[in-house]
C-alpha cells in the first residue's frame, strides 16, 4: 500500500463497470442526471469539465506518482483550486 499521509479525499471515482454491475436501470438515470447536473452547472458557471487520469493506490507505481504530485503542490490540505 503506497504512504497516503496527507491525502486529501477531494474526488470520487467510480468504475464504469461497476455501475453496470451494481445499478439498476433506474439508478443509472439518477445517476446520470445528477452527473449531466453538475457538468451543466459547470459550464454555466464558465468552468470546464476535465478528463482525469486515475491510479489506484495499490499500484506498484502508486508511490512514484504521489512524488511527483507532492513535487509539482498537488497533494495534500490545500483549497479548492482546480
């Protein structure tokens, strides 16, 4: 398991296939919706919608990836800049 200290829990992430597997098809909509809500609001509000790059932390890799996010100021209690 990679040294988390610090982390800072500032996204969820869930798996595709996951929500095809545990969602029924009405949960997928709800789902969906409240996703499509919070990409409209986002524009509205004249943010962008990024694309991600995710890693798990049980990774071989993940402890590499954490210093080079703690190199560049992305990791830790920061503020909710984007």
């Amino acid at each position: 398991m990679s040294n988390l200290n610090g982390i800072q829990m500032k996204y969820i992430v869930v798996k595709n296939e996951d929500i095809e597997k545990y969602l029924n098809k009405s949960d997928k909509q709800l789902f969906t919706n409240c996703v499509g809500q919070i990409q409209m609001s986002r524009e509205i509000e004249g943010r962008d919608n990024p694309t991600y790059l995710v890693i798990n932390t049980d990774e071989l890799y993940a402890d590499e990836v954490i210093d080079i996010m703690k190199k560049h100021g992305h990791w830790g209690m920061k503020g909710e800049s984007e």
